[in-house]
C-alpha cells in the first residue's frame, strides 16, 4: 500500500457491502480510502441475500434514520440506477387489507406514510386494487408508487466500479484483526489471504462489517453493551427465508410487490418487535419471477450464517402465501435463498433504529437491517457529514 505523509489512508472502510462501497465511493471524493472485505468479491453477504426491493419509506417512525435515509436513498439510488446503468423498475407495491377487520390496521399504515411524507402513495378501493392485481383478493390496498427493484448485484458491482475510479484501493481476503489509536488516528492489524499480519495507518476507520459489525467494534476496544457515552454495539441475528413461485404462469400474474398489513398496522413496534419482520409478502424480480418471503426466526447468539437452503417451512408459506395469491398450491412454490438481519433488539424489545454512531474518528454502523440497501447512498452522506 502506498503510504502518504504518515498514514497509508485517510480512512479505512471495513466491509464491502452495498453500504461500505457506497461510503467508499462518497468519502473518496475528498480523502484517500481503503476497503478491507473477508470475503473474495463485492456484496455476498446480507446484500446479496434479501428481496432487492427498493423501499418508499413506510412504515418507519416519522424522523427515524431509517425513516428519514430510506426517503432520500430512495431519490439517491433511482439517480444512481439511471446514471450508470443498473437495471431497477418502479414496479410500486400494494400494501393489501384482504379481510374487513384489516381496514381500520391499513388506516394506520396510510397514517404512518402520510406523516412520512413518502411520495406517490394512493388509497386504492378493492375495485382499484384488484384492476392493478387480480390475482389478489384485496378488499382495500394502499399504493406505493415510488416502491420497486433493483439488481442488487449490478448495483454493488457500479459501486465498486465507480470506487475505483476514483481511487480506492479495495483489498479482499482481508480480515481486521485489531484496531488501535495512534497518534494520527488508527494502527489496523489486518490479516491478508495468506493468513499473514500486515499493518494499515489510517486517519478515520469506518465500520461497515453488517454481522462482523460488533466483532470490529470489540477489535477496536469498544465494550459490546455499552458503558457511558458507549451505545449498545452487540447484535442479533434474524433468519429470514424465501420460496420461489415456479410456476413461471402464476409467477406473471402479479406485476407488483405485495404485502399483507401488518397486525398493529406497521411501525417499528408490534409486528417488527415480535417477529423482526413485516410478515411473508409478494416481491416480484426484473426477470419476471416472484418471490414469497422472507419469514423470521431468531438465532442464538452465536449460531452460524448457514446460507444453504432447505424445505422444512413449505406448509407455513404456503398457507401465509395464499392469503395474497390463493392460487398457490404445494407444487407451485420451492426453496429460495436464504438471508439474515443484523439488529440491534432480540424478539419482543422495541425495534430499534439504525446506528450510526461516531466517536474520534471511529465510524459505527450498526443494524443496518432493511431498508439498508435503498439507504445506502443516504448513509454514505451521513456517514461524510459525521467525520471531520
């Protein structure tokens, strides 16, 4: 590495997700930066295992990062998509009440976006809904109109195209192993594809690891349950799965993401609290597929990201997926891909926000959970606006 006066970089970014790589790109317009990823490329963990669906900006607390990032992120990555040609659509979304005692719940999702100020959203009748949707048997819906796709891989791979550009030196098969303060900022000792130690001088660290978020904190010397001016750094894991519909036929008969209303009517309490998601929902792909996912399970701390899928949930998504397609059947559906949620609650705390905590030039970001991929550039603007 090419060192410059004292330090090797102005900063360090770990991990090379969609968030980090957006960080990268942000922070290189001013500063020299290093991205250090364990794994061999671009983007294969958390951003690579989710429903690529580009979020409005729902359902999250009026003023909350998640809120208030996914809004802009939302503008920010549609620019970027048309920019340098990465295949997204606007494909909108119904946020479906499909009994009667779910209206007055829908009442509080418009509620929720309406003080969120989300654009091109729409109170649909059951008639309009189902004009939209046939195949699904709404009795009121709300539209989403700035809620769509994106290629999640084509978008990581632009990122890190476009860092490189502008000189970021991107350097996988590289793991931190510690992180100590020095005089001009941080001493990083990182291990490199050989298992070798090699050491970085860099100014600003920024933590963008997803699950290894609170192993670099910890690397770093920060106490993983908080202390003083500490938050909590430590994080759960929730599992999320998917089937797909393989029925390519009943697959093309919903054109749009759909999801049920949740049972408080959404927010970051009740429903997210409980389960750690919004509940099994519709999401269509680019290529015309349809998706039906995720679930949520909790894991025990500790427990390993097992990535391989499996069948041993096909009843219950069958039963949760024909409430919004009653078409499904046994046959229709297999086994998806399979993701996991970094948070910052464990089931039945309040749902917690996302963390972007800075302190002497230590950079944390922690739970970025969804709407993290739609927030991705917004982040890397907050994370810009966070260091000196």
């Amino acid at each position: 590495m090419v060192a410059s006066g004292e330090l090797d970089a102005d900063v360090v970014v770990v991990g090379a997700g969609v968030v980090g790589l957006a960080v990268a790109v942000r922070l290189a317009r001013e500063r020299s930066v290093v991205v250090i990823e364990r794994r061999e490329g671009p983007a294969l963990e958390t951003s690579a295992h989710n429903s690529q669906v580009v979020h409005a900006g729902i359902y999250s607390p009026a003023g909350s990062l998640k809120h208030l990032l996914c809004v802009a992120g939302n503008r920010a990555l549609y620019a970027w998509c048309e920019r340098y040609d990465v295949p997204a659509g606007r494909t909108g979304k119904l946020v479906a009440a499909l009994t009667e005692r779910e209206l007055p719940a829908l009442d509080l999702v418009w509620e929720q976006a309406a003080a969120n100020g989300v654009p091109g959203m729409r109170r649909l009748t059951a008639a309009e809904a189902r004009a939209l949707e046939p195949a699904v048997p709404s009795r009121a819906a709300l539209y989403s109109g700035s809620s769509g796709v994106v290629d999640a891989a084509v978008y990581a791979r632009s990122l890190e195209s476009e860092a490189r550009s502008r000189g970021v030196l991107i350097a996988y098969r590289h793991e931190l192993r510690g992180a100590a303060r020095a005089a001009a900022g941080f001493a990083l000792e990182v291990a490199d594809p050989d298992a070798l130690p090699q050491r970085l001088r860099c100014g600003a660290l920024v933590n963008a690891a997803g699950h290894g978020a609170p192993l670099v904190a910890r690397s770093a010397g920060y106490p993983l349950d908080g202390e003083d001016a500490v938050p909590v750094l430590r994080q759960r894991v929730n599992k999320g799965r998917y089937y797909d519909v393989v029925d390519t036929s009943l697959a093309r008969s919903v054109s749009r993401h759909v999801y049920p209303v949740p049972p408080d009517g959404g927010g970051m309490g009740g429903q997210l609290a409980l389960t750690g998601g919004l509940g099994v929902h519709l999401t269509v792909d680019l290529d015309g597929g349809l998706r039906l996912g995720p679930d949520s399970e909790w894991l025990a701390d500790g427990a390993p990201l097992d990535y391989r899928a499996n069948d041993d949930r096909r009843q219950e998504f069958l039963a949760a997926g024909r409430r919004l397609l009653p078409a499904l059947r046994a046959e229709t559906i297999a086994p998806g891909q399979i993701g996991y949620r970094p948070k910052l609650h464990g089931p039945g705390e309040p749902a917690a926000d996302f963390l972007i905590w800075h302190d002497r030039g230590y950079l944390h970001l922690g739970g970025i959970e969804s709407p993290g991929l739609t927030a991705s550039l917004a982040i890397a603007e907050e994370v810009a606006a966070h260091l000196p």
